[in-house]
C-alpha cells in the first residue's frame, strides 16, 4: 500500500495521518499489534496521558507518548491514545517521512510530542477494557456516527467492512475497525481513508 494515496495538506506540507499509519501495517497481513496504556486521565483537570507500543512477533518496534488537554481538544481522552499512536507508528518506521510534523514542538496537532506532567494529581481508573462484541459494535458505531451522525445501518457494515479488509466481525476486528475512525482528526481524513481503501461487499453485522 502506498502511504501517498493518504496524504492530506498540513499548513503546506504533506502529512500522513495516524489512520493511514494504521491502514498501512493492517494491509501488509502481518501479526503487528499496537497496545496503549493511559499513564494518567484526569477528567476533572481535564488532561489526559497515554503510551502507546507497536510490536510485531514479540519486538517491539517503536513507542510514543502523548499528553492531550480539554482546552485544546474537547475529546482529548482519544485525542491523547490518537497522538500517542502516531508517534509510536512514525518511530517504527511507518509513514516517518511524511510526520516529521509529529516531532515538532511548535505543532498543536493530535499527533505532536509533549512532555508528561510528572507533577500533575493522581490519574483516575484506566476505562474498562471492552469485553463483549455488543459492547465493541456500539462503540465502533459510536465513532463512525461522530463523523456521519445519521449513519445507517447498510453504511456502517460497509464501513467496517472497508476497514478491516473484509474480515469475519469479531471483538479484535471490531477493535481494529473503531481505532482507525478514532485516529482521524477532521472528515477529510475520514473520507480519504475510506477512498483509498476501497469499497467492499456487505459483512454481517
């Protein structure tokens, strides 16, 4: 898969966003994992931290952390898991040339680099993992529906879908399906995801 078919314009420049990272490696068919951890979530003080580790076969290949806050993201919670992400995916060598952006103090996008809080108050609880495929098709719903808020039925198996490359619907599939809605940030990067990765046939939902 060509990263370029993901590009969108950032302040004149040629960025790749976390969700065409995400489309990358899940089309190379190999067993890579992402696993993030949310170091702390403060909804009160309205911040967020979380890491974010790319592994394959049992290497880790690249990790980045993210702090995100709610005076600069209303959804800084995954705004936060979304950058944290991005600069794992851009370490581990996917899309590194096109998010130099990521590693840029100065930038104020989901995916730029922060320095933890180390004095900040306790975290509150991590959120439940999602345990049940109910539980993991709302939430995918949930996503899709902040970018189309009338999404149909028919559309959202069309979505998920597209995005998982036709996979059996499952809680890791499901999973995999919602995380790459999550990373995009604006509708163009929603829509350009899912025109480069094509329109598939119906999936039971």
């Amino acid at each position: 898969m060509n990263p370029s078919e993901f590009l969108i314009n950032l302040k004149g420049k040629p960025y790749l966003p976390v969700a065409g990272r995400i489309a990358i490696i899940r089309a190379e068919q190999k067993p890579y994992s992402i696993k993030t951890t949310p170091l702390q979530i403060e909804m009160e003080h309205g911040f967020a931290v979380f890491q974010a580790e790319v592994w394959l076969d049992g290497i880790l290949l690249g990790m980045g952390t993210k702090q995100e806050s709610k005076k600069d993201f209303p959804d800084f919670v995954e705004k936060a898991e979304t950058g944290a992400i991005g600069r794992a995916l851009a370490i581990a060598g996917f899309g590194t040339m096109y998010a130099l952006q990521d590693f840029d103090e100065g930038e104020r996008m989901a995916d730029a680099p922060v320095t933890v809080n180390k004095a900040a108050p306790k975290s509150a609880p991590a959120p439940a993992p999602v345990n049940d495929l109910a539980a993991a098709g709302r939430k995918f719903k949930e996503a899709v529906a902040y970018f189309e808020p009338n999404v149909s039925p028919d559309r959202l198996k069309q979505a998920f879908r597209i995005l998982v490359g036709g996979k059996e619907r499952s809680i890791e599939t499901l999973e995999q399906a919602t995380d790459m809605v999550l990373a995009c940030s604006i509708i163009e990067e929603w829509q350009t995801l899912l025109s480069r990765l094509g329109v598939g046939q119906d999936a039971q939902f």
